[in-house]
C-alpha cells in the first residue's frame, strides 16, 4: 500500500481542460511523489471567508501519512506582521493562506512527515512565529548552487554539502520562526532550507522547486523519498488540533 501524502490543492482562474475555474496540483509534484512510492491525495482548500476549521483539518489529515505543502502565490503580509504590502507581493487569497496555515499548524503539532515547497516553507516558518521580506531580486527563474550545512536533516537526506537548486522564488524567510534552524543558504546567505531538530516527526523546508529535478537529480528525488519513507513508518497521531 502506497503512503497517502496529502497535497493541498491550488486555485486556478482557469485551465485550458476544463471550462471553469479549477484547483490544480502541479503535474511535476504529484509525478515525484508517485515515483517515490507515494499515493498523492488533493486537498480542497476550505477555509470560508478566510477562516480555517481546526477540528476538520484534523479529521481531514488524520487520513493522510504525510504532508507536502507546495509553491504558489503570497501570503497575504499581515500573516507575518508586515503593516505595509509590497506592489510586488501577488496572487493572495485568504481562503487559501487560512488552510495551508492551519494544515502546517496541525502537522507540525502532531508530528506528521511534511516537505515544505517555496511558499510552504514560507508558511511554516509564518505558523511558527518568523517573517518574510516581501521582495527580493536575484531568486526568481535561476538555478544556482547552495552550501548544505554538515550535520543537518538535510545533508542526511541528500547525501551532499552543496545542491543546485532551481529557484522561483522573490519572497524569502526573514526572521526564522521557533525552532527552525537553516539547512542551506546560497552565496548571498538566502536560507534555502530549514528544518525543526526538536519539533516531532520528520520535517524538512525548502525554498527551491526540487520537483523540477526529481526526474534526473539524485538529490531532488531523495526529498521526496525521504518524506514517503517517513510517512511509511507514520506514529499514530491525535484527531484534534
């Protein structure tokens, strides 16, 4: 039986299939997850009014061994304490900032396996009290080479002190939340990967898009293997938030 990695889906004004708005997961993530030996599962984003029902994201998860929160758009900036909004941050939408915060939020809590993609790292380190600086240059449609920290969750996991990593990113962490800890930066010293030494369960962050290298990068592809071999040995978690 394939572990069930619960991916929330993204909302979409349009998709070329279909003759209404859509939610889509990336072709690519689901791809990685199931070559890894992962079931991908969807999740509709459902958060009225931009108000997320804790108990029902439990209910939701506890179905689910693991968690992967993907890219996207911005998290609206009074998440993170920001008074002023950047003309640069785009694509906000409360409905779906509320589920990807409280789904972090209950992963994390519980300790169920998650990999944390771009904006899902973004919103973990949000869920644990750190910040982002709204706008950044350099980072976006680049690959380019990141120091991987000795010792960390992440050299364990790719087996390497450097990674090239494809970015798509002109967001990044700033203050880091409680507990997390930086696993890689590039050479300006952008946090490129986090992780949560003392938090419960298997947890990684990454800034990069290693979806668009599973298919050749050995690094890339042990990501997602990591998160369904952890999601493969799953404890038993609580129901509630």
């Amino acid at each position: 039986m394939r572990p069930l990695i619960a991916l929330p889906a993204r909302f979409s004004a349009t998709a070329s299939a279909l003759r209404f708005r859509a939610e889509v997961v990336a072709r690519s993530l689901a791809e990685a997850v199931f070559e890894a030996g992962g079931e991908p599962v969807m999740l509709h984003p459902h958060a009225p009014r931009g108000v997320a029902d804790s108990i029902e994201i439990a209910e939701r998860l506890a179905r689910c061994d693991a968690l992967l929160l993907p890219g996207g758009g911005d998290l609206a900036p009074y998440r993170y304490g920001a008074a002023v909004t950047h003309d640069a941050v785009y694509d906000v939408d409360a409905e779906q900032d509320a589920f990807d915060l409280a789904l972090a939020a209950h992963a994390l809590n519980v300790g169920l396996p998650t990999l944390a993609i771009c904006r899902g790292m973004q919103v973990v380190n949000v869920v644990l009290g750190g910040t982002l600086r709204q706008d950044i240059r350099g980072h976006k449609h680049v690959v380019q080479l990141a120091a991987v920290k000795a010792g960390t969750l992440l050299e364990a996991t790719v087996g390497t002190d450097s990674i090239r990593v494809s970015c798509f990113h002109h967001q990044c962490l700033e203050r880091l939340g409680d507990g997390l800890v930086a696993g890689a930066r590039t050479c300006d010293g952008t946090i490129e990967s986090v992780e949560r030494p003392e938090g419960r369960g298997w947890f990684l962050g990454v800034q990069w898009h290693p979806e668009d290298t599973a298919q050749f990068d050995a690094a890339s592809k042990a990501l997602f293997r990591a998160l369904v071999a952890a999601a493969a040995i799953k404890p038993a978690v609580s129901r509630v938030g």
